[in-house]
C-alpha cells in the first residue's frame, strides 16, 4: 500500500522524531493507528451512552433549558479549572 502525505503531515511526522520518542516515520505513524483504534473501540463500547446523552440534550433544548453562549462558555471554563485542579493533585 501507497500512501501520500500532505506537507503539513509530513511536518507532524518529522517533528514527532526530532521530539525523541520515535525513531521511524513507521513508529510515528504506528502509534497514531494504535491511538485511533483506541478512540474507535471506546466510541464503540459508549455508544448507547452517548446517544442516551445526545437525545437528553435535545430534549432539554425542546424545554427551553439550554445555557446562552456565554454561559455555556463559563460552565466550560470553570469545568476546565476544576479538571485541571484534579490533574495537579
């Protein structure tokens, strides 16, 4: 198989080297398969979680019990400090 690269991917691939923690394009390249499997086997095995949360949240828009903008923007912010808080221990 063939496979060709945009520029700005090649770049990706060739800095992941230069970082250390590769020594191929190949590993680089191994790793973000293995990273995409990953993701595709954990949104396989959340799946009627994940449409069990998209249809509550559609409901809620439909009540009228959605935040504005600005607010989601906040919730979203203070959600991040808290997460990052956590991460630090």
């Amino acid at each position: 198989m063939t496979i060709t690269l945009r520029p700005e991917q090649e770049k990706f691939i060739a800095q992941a080297m230069q970082s250390g923690a590769y020594q191929s394009a190949d590993e680089v390249v191994e790793r973000a398969l293995e990273m995409l499997r990953s993701e595709d086997a954990w949104l396989l095995d959340e799946k009627s979680e994940i449409a069990a949360k998209i249809e509550r949240a559609f409901g809620q828009f439909e009540r009228g019990e959605f935040f504005s903008a600005e607010a989601s923007k906040a919730d979203m912010e203070k959600r991040k400090a808290a997460w990052l808080r956590e991460q630090r221990g």
